[in-house]
C-alpha cells in the first residue's frame, strides 16, 4: 500500500526518535488547523444564532399581530358589557415624545372615556410593571386624550406567575384570549382604575 502523505515533512516513523524541532513544527501545526476549525464552527454557531433570533422575532411578531386582530374583534363587546359604551377601535398608536418611544397595541375610545390595551402572547409579571408605567405616561403622550378618563386593559394567551391577577389589582381589565374569541376575566366586583 502505498503512503499518501501531503505534509511537507516526511512522517517520522515510530521506531525512531523524534527531535525537539520536528515535535515543536507538529505541534504548531496541528494548533493552527485546530483553531481554523474552532474560528469556523464559531462563526456558523453564530450565524445559526442570528438566524434563530431573527425567526423568532418574525414569529413572536406576527403571532403578536394575530392576538391583536382576536382581542380587537371582540373588544367593543367586552367593554360595551362592562358599561364602557365603545364607538370605535384603533390599533399600533406609536410615536415619539421628547426623546421617548412609545407605542399602545390598542385604543378603543367613545369620547369621554378610552381604554388602552396592551396585547401580550404570554403576560409576565414585568410586562404588568412595564404597562402600568406606560398608562401613567398615557395623557403626556397622547395629549388628545389629556382630558378623557383613560383605562387600561392587558389581553394575552398565557399567563406566568400570577400575572393575570397582578393585572387586575393594578386596575386593569384582563381580557383572556382564547380560539377565536376573547373573554374578560376579572372578578365581578372589579372597578377599572382611571389614569
């Protein structure tokens, strides 16, 4: 059989001693074709990486816009049967005011009284404390609503931690969204707090 060694150097066969040069050149070698290898993996892990997050950022926002459509559709019923006699609906009201992004999924209003909704596909204990702090900014940025008596709502699919009911006890409707319809969850006894 023949020997189809590519390496400039001759293998040293293992009868025979090696020296300190050849052991150091093997050495040096097989470190740089080990970490060519190491820089490739790293850069395809990495790429798989973004790849991941842009998916998911395409699938949590549109799986985001199909709960907004369901909550949407259903919204004027849930609020006219909690006695906030809803005339119309608008969704992704976004801007900037003095440096702040902002942006409210839903607005459902009649003219004296709106009612802000944040659309979550799973509500956590964060986006609670997120929302509660947007709705006290809510006149500021949206100064056309500055003499209204403004609500909020927080809808979803899932909820962790207890986080429906932390909704609640900020004040907030919590609208559950499930099929092809949504339902309002809240105690019978609960009064919606005004912002």
């Amino acid at each position: 059989m023949e020997n189809d060694n590519t390496a400039e150097e001759p293998m040293v066969p293992y009868n025979q001693p090696l020296d300190f040069q050849q052991v150091w050149r093997m050495f040096q070698e097989t470190d740089r074709i080990l970490t060519e290898k190491f820089q490739e993996t790293d850069k395809q892990f990495k790429e798989t990486d973004r790849k991941i997050r842009e998916l998911d950022r395409l699938f949590t926002s549109q799986w985001g816009k199909l709960v907004e459509s369901l909550v949407e559709g259903d919204l004027v019923k849930l609020l006219n049967s909690k006695g906030i006699k809803v005339r119309r609906t608008t969704q992704r009201a976004k801007g900037n005011h003095e440096g702040q992004n902002y942006e409210y999924d839903i607005i459902a209003y009649n003219g004296e009284e709106i009612v802000i909704v944040e659309v979550k596909t799973t509500l956590r204990p964060e986006d609670v404390n997120d929302f509660h702090e947007k709705m006290w900014k809510a006149k500021v940025y949206l100064p056309e609503y500055a003499k209204k008596t403004v609500y909020g709502a927080m809808a979803f699919i899932t909820a962790d931690s207890s986080s429906d009911r932390m909704a609640e006890k900020q004040g907030f409707f919590v609208i559950r969204a499930t099929g092809s319809s949504s339902f309002i969850i809240n105690q019978d006894d609960f009064k919606p707090k005004a912002f």
